[in-house]
C-alpha cells in the first residue's frame, strides 16, 4: 500500500528540479542507497530524522527548507 507523499518528500523534489541536479547525484551525497532514497520519494518508505542531516548536506539546504518553514520553496 502506498503511502501519501510527506511534505519534506515534496519539497525534497522541488528543490532537487530547481537545482538541477540527480535523484540519484543526490542519495550518493546523502549515503542512501538509490532504491531507498527512490523510495523515500515517492511514499513507499519514511523519511527518518537521521536522513534528513544527510540529505540537507547534500542538496545544501537547511533542514527548515525540507520543512517547508520559513522559506519559499514550500510554495
């Protein structure tokens, strides 16, 4: 069963097309297998609080941005 896309999976997306970059560039810099990272995406697996540091360095963001807290890339 699929679950609903989290909000910090939606705006992972949108700042990965805005910066232009691979899903797949991405989960290498973050030390998450590509199926998981995939995955994680889409709805099929949580995004856990220890992935989320990773992933902020790697997209170079802070964790408020994957929040969607004070920043434009929720809209």
């Amino acid at each position: 069963m699929l679950m609903k896309q989290s909000v910090i999976a939606a705006n992972i997306k949108k700042i990965i097309t805005k910066q232009d970059v691979k899903q797949k560039s991405v989960a290498q810099k973050a030390g998450v297998p590509e199926k998981k990272f995939s995955n994680m995406l889409n709805g099929r697996k949580l995004i856990a609080a220890h992935d989320i540091l990773p992933i902020c360095d790697a997209l170079d963001v802070t964790p408020n941005e994957l929040f969607g807290v004070g920043d434009s890339v929720a809209q």
